[in-house]
C-alpha cells in the first residue's frame, strides 16, 4: 500500500523534516509563523528527552513526562503536519522522502529538507553485543533495562546458589561517558538506598556495579580535574571503575574484557548496560550515493558551513547527524543547528540567496553530567575568554536540575518530574518501578518477526519474478 503527500506548489513552499528529536522538533517550532507547509516525518509518536532515559531505567521517572507526543505538541501549529514512519530512501533529484509504517509506503515531496534523523547506538562492528547489553537510545531500551535491572534482584531472591547470586547483582555499565557514569551512580543508588530491606533472601547494597572504558578517563569531554572528580564521587558510592578496559566479548552471563598489558578477564554478570559509541543513522549513506557528500567514520555528514551538503542548497543535515568542528552531539548543538536551518529557510522566503547564508555558529553554553544525588559535575566557557569555569558537587547538581527542567517540552511534564525528583531525591524511594514481561522480552520477539516479515517479502518477491519470467515464456 502506497500514497503520496503533496500540497500545491503555487500556494506555499513545502519543507520537510526527518526526525523528532531535539533537532527536527525546534526547526519545525522554528518555522510556525513562516509561509510553508511544514511535515515532520518521524519513525516514533513522541519527542524523547534522551538526556534523561536513564532516569527512566532506574525508576525515577515515567517515560510519559520525558517522550510527551509529538502531534500533541505540534497541534496549535497549524502549518505543520506530523507523518509516522521511518524514511527508507531520499531522492535528491526528484525531492522526494519514501517512508514506510508497517506495509504502507509513503512519498512526501520537498523544496526544502531538514534531516535530523539523530543517531543509534554503536557496538563498534560488533553489533551482536546488542542482543545481551541494550544501549541507552530509545524509550524501549529504557524500559528494557529497568526490567533487566530489577529482574536481575528477583532472579537473585529466588537463587540458592551463591556463585549464581553473585553473578545476578553484578551490573556492568559499558562507557564512561556522561550517559554511562549517570546510569552506574543511579544503579549503585538504588540498589543501595531504595532497594534495601525489600529483600528477604539478599542484601541489595551488597550489589556490583562495575563501569568499563577502553578510554583512559572517566567523562574525557570535562577534561582530567572534573573527570577525576567523577571517578572519585562514583567509588565513593561503590562503583568499581575500570579504565583502559577494552570489551572483546559479550554472552548471556558475562562480558570478556581485555586490559593494556595483555591481561584478558571475565566478568560474571547477565545484566549490562552499552553507552559506549554512537553511530549516525543510515541516511548519511544515502546522501552520499547521490552527492559528492563525505561521511566520518562514524557515519556523520560533513556538511558545508551552511549545514547544507554538497550541490543541494536546500538539504540541510542538523543533529547527531552533521560533523561541524567544534559542535559536540549534545542537545544544544542540535537545537541551535535545527533553528539555523529553519532561520535560513525563512531568510530565503524573503529573497536572500544561499551564498548570502553566515556560517552556522556554535554557541557552547556548557557542559553537564549528573552522577548521583547531590552531586554533578558542570562546565560553563566564560564569555570572551579561552577558559572555562568548572565546578563539581551540590550546586553543579542543582544546575543540572534546572537545565534539564528549562528544556523539558510542557509545563506538566516539568511538574510531574519536579515531583518525582523531591520524593526520590528526599526520601530515596522511586515511584516508576514496575516492569513488565513485554518490556523485558519484547526487543527480542520484535527482531525476530522483522526477520521473519523479511524473508516473507523476499519470498513474495521471488514468485512475482517467477510469475513474470513464466508469463513472457507463455507470451513467446
């Protein structure tokens, strides 16, 4: 089943968006007052707050206050229409965006495109890791890991084996990045304060936490003062950080981890978390088959310094998805790319032309990472200097909070995690803890009927040939 969008090109430009993230959602806000029909092309009903996800996993939070929905927020914007499905294949010489939402294809012209298709979680060539450690990328990998996490306590409760108990609360968290020192601090919190005396066979504070990276420093953005300091705050909660620890293997119930001097070891443990490399969606290949567009290896687009690609003024690639010197992929970075695309669409509604276009801009308004209750780290450049003001603890921490809640989509959601936060930060107990079969089982039953769907289209594929190859015989 097929269709096509299309709007009258003699009423109204038509500017189409790839992605719901940060990126996609603040260029099409952008574009509200603009003379253009926008459509926003998305693979998920929601905005996700991916800052926040291992908030998710570990309990503090709904998932509801973090993903609010995307046609919800887009309603009062009346030049914007919001299209479910995942964009498959980009035609730049047609200008025309394919997406596709189970069986139904579906084709969206363009005169502008905005591609902020954001990027998935990479296991660096070893994709197979994916099946025993989920990312930290979607809402569905979130709720994957609160079941594993306290499936894992459960398991342990009904265990007489204590090898098998040991193995059970031992949590490994791969990358020291922001998002994997947040994840091991909250997992050693939990396990420490809100999960005590629940058990009658375990002791949870008696649970691991082990946080890996091939890197020689823990947060190495934050530079060596901030990342010591992290490293510190995290072993006082208990967390063993083990650096230039590269992973070679991972299984049901272990990980296999090579150390610089050779040394290879085998950590027991059936729940891991993966936060250690990202990749760019497929779509930058896509852009490069077409155009003289170059990708880094981790599958970004070098844009021009108009954030457009190569030959096509009018494709602009923001987010996780463009490599700009300078421009980390943090939310800031997408926010402000996405807003520079929607300003240089508005420019030319007025007549600018592109090579009238300023280089896009990096404004760096600081860096932030959460480790646990009361303690963060914080990075601010100082205004027409070279340096940068650096802080770590309680006030960092409370910094952390209001960022977080400033750029929170809906007054609701800022109110509900604000409450969430006062009970779980004051008393130590967390409200989200429930978990579900599906949200532990159900990535894997997914693949599965993916691969099984494949096989049914390449099967239909092969008898349509045959039927074709049969009736010009027939025809001859």
């Amino acid at each position: 089943m097929s269709n096509t969008i299309a709007t009258d090109p003699m009423r109204r430009r038509r500017v189409v968006i790839i992605g719901s993230g940060f990126g996609g959602l603040f260029a099409a806000q952008r574009l509200k007052k603009a003379d253009v029909d926008v459509t926003l092309i998305a693979k998920t009903t929601h905005h996700l707050f991916q800052p926040m996800l291992y908030q998710v996993a570990t309990g503090i939070i709904a998932e509801g206050e973090i993903a609010p929905a995307t046609r919800v927020i887009l309603r009062k914007q009346r030049n914007a229409t919001v299209v479910l499905g995942e964009v498959f294949d980009i035609d730049l010489q047609s200008q025309t965006v394919k997406s596709q939402l189970l069986e139904r294809t579906t084709e969206t012209p363009y005169d502008d495109l905005i591609i902020a298709a954001g990027a998935d979680q990479s296991y660096f060539g070893n994709d197979g890791f994916a099946e025993y450690a989920p990312g930290m990328k979607t809402i569905d990998n979130a709720l994957e890991l609160r079941g594993r996490i306290l499936g894992a306590f459960e398991q342990a409760e009904l265990s007489d084996d204590p090898a098998e108990q040991e193995m059970l609360l031992t949590f490994v968290v791969v990358g020291a990045g922001p998002t994997g020192v947040e994840m091991a601090g909250q997992i050693a919190e939990m396990s420490d304060k809100t999960l005590k005396g629940a058990f009658r066979r375990i002791d949870p504070t008696k649970a691991r936490v082990i946080l890996l990276d091939a890197a020689p420093a823990v947060l190495p953005p934050f530079g060596e003062k901030l990342g010591n300091k992290a490293k510190a705050r995290l072993e006082k909660l208990g967390v063993d950080v083990r650096l230039g620890a590269m992973v070679t293997d991972i299984d049901d119930d272990s990980l296999t981890v090579k150390y610089p001097d050779g040394e290879i070891a085998r950590i027991e443990s059936q729940c891991k978390v993966w936060s250690a490399g990202v990749q760019a969606s497929s779509l930058g290949k896509i852009l490069a088959e077409q155009s003289e567009t170059e990708l880094d290896r981790a599958g970004r687009v070098k844009v021009r310094p108009d954030l457009t690609i190569p030959g096509h003024d009018n494709v602009f690639v923001v987010g996780d998805m463009m490599a700009v010197d300078g421009v980390p992929g943090v939310a800031q970075g997408a926010i402000q790319g996405g807003r520079y695309a929607a300003d240089a669409i508005r420019a030319a509604l007025k007549g600018h032309t592109p090579d009238q276009r300023k280089p896009f801009s990096y404004f760096d308004k600081g860096s932030m990472a959460t480790i646990s209750r009361f303690s963060a780290v914080m990075q601010v450049p100082i205004p027409g200097t070279k340096r940068k003001f650096e802080t770590e603890g309680y006030f960092a921490w409370l910094g952390w909070l209001a960022l977080h809640l400033v750029y929170m989509v809906g007054f609701r959601n800022r109110l509900n995690t604000f409450v969430n936060w006062f009970f779980a930060f004051s008393t130590r107990g967390r409200t989200q803890l429930a978990v579900t079969e599906q949200q532990v089982y159900a990535r894997h039953a997914l693949t599965e009927l993916s691969y099984l769907e494949r096989l049914r289209l390449a099967d239909d594929e092969r008898a349509k040939a045959k039927k074709a190859l049969e009736e010009r015989n027939g025809t001859a």
